[in-house]
C-alpha cells in the first residue's frame, strides 16, 4: 500500500500542497482569507471544467444519464444537465463568495493568491485534457460528472455549521477537511477515470 502511494505523484503533490498551507497559516496567522479564497477559486475551477466536461461528452460516451422532465432527446438531456449543474453550483459559490467577503477578516496575500491561481488553472486543463483522452476510450458515468465536484462544496457547509455553533475553530476544521476533500476527490475521480480495464 505504502508503495502505491508512494507512486502515485499527483496524491502526494495534493497533500504536499496541503501541508504548504498549514504551515503557510503558522507563519502568517492573518492570512486565513488568502487561503479561502484559493479554495474557493479551485472548487470554481473544478465546477467550470466539470460543466464543459458534461457539454463536450458525447451522449454515444455516457452511462448513468440524468433525464430531465421534458427533454427525451439523449442530447438535449445532456445539455440540460450542464446547464442546471452550471446554475446550481454556480449559486452556491456565489453565496460562499459573498460570506467570504464578509464574514472573514484580514488582509489577501495577492502574490500567493495569484501564483495558486496560476497553479490551479493549469492543473485543472491538464487534468481535463487528461480525463477527455481517457473519455474516446471508455464510457463516462454522468451521474458520477454531475455530483463528484459537491465534494468540493460539503467542506464548506461544515465550516460554516462550525463556526455558527462554536464547536470548531474556523481554521481547524477548514484545513482539515479541506485536505480531506481534496484527498477524497482525487481517489474517486482516478478510480472512475482511470481505472484498469479489465
């Protein structure tokens, strides 16, 4: 086990980016806003690539299709699901975007902010060029599409309970499950794309 996760570079670069941001807070303590908003510009990376993933995959390439009322056509139930998805999780983080604005203070590390979003719109294009290639082989589970990134959002709806409640520190419990989502996210969406044929 420990060998697999010793290969697998793309797990161990995630945890390490991770671990960055953990002792990244140590060092400046005021810098807990810097770090919500990477998470919240990676999770909206996440949803864009997602939906341009549901629009561009063939209807001839999918399991697992949504069917919406009204729309029999494969195709036109394809389309309706990236829409409704691009709404649904669009609203969401614009809701997060505004309690972040809000309701956290200090100041934004722009320099670090801007070098992860750089990281991070790379990452994702590669990761979706990766996933499009592994697609022309194998079919894809829309259902799996469609609700893989709320993985992202759960962590968030926790932190917000947390602090709400007073049970949490704000930093505790976002680091830590933030770690775990992206951890959790990156097992399944390799285990649904790039499984073994067998």
């Amino acid at each position: 086990m420990f060998r697999k996760l010793a290969s697998n570079i793309p797990l161990l670069m995630l945890i390490a980016f991770n671990l960055y941001f953990i002792w990244y807070y140590q060092q400046n303590p005021h810098g807990f806003k810097t770090l919500l908003l990477i998470y919240w510009f990676q999770s909206v990376m996440i949803g864009f690539f997602t939906f341009v993933n549901l629009l561009t995959t063939p209807a001839s390439q999918k399991t697992g299709t949504i069917q919406f009322e009204g729309s029999g056509d494969k195709k036109m139930s394809s389309g309706c699901s990236a829409t409704f998805f691009a709404f649904h999780y669009g609203t969401f983080h614009l809701v997060y975007f505004v309690f972040l604005v809000v309701r956290n203070d200090g100041p934004v590390d722009f320099m670090l902010l801007k070098v992860s979003i750089f990281i991070i719109m790379l990452a994702e294009l590669m990761e979706f060029i990766r996933k499009k290639q592994v697609a022309k082989t194998q079919p894809m589970n829309e259902g799996f599409i469609f609700f893989l990134p709320y993985l992202r959002i759960i962590p968030m709806h926790l932190m917000i309970l947390g602090a709400a409640f007073g049970k949490f520190s704000d930093i505790t419990l976002f680091l830590v499950l933030k770690t775990i989502a992206d951890v959790v996210m990156h097992l399944v969406t390799n285990r649904m794309y790039f499984r073994t044929p067998t």
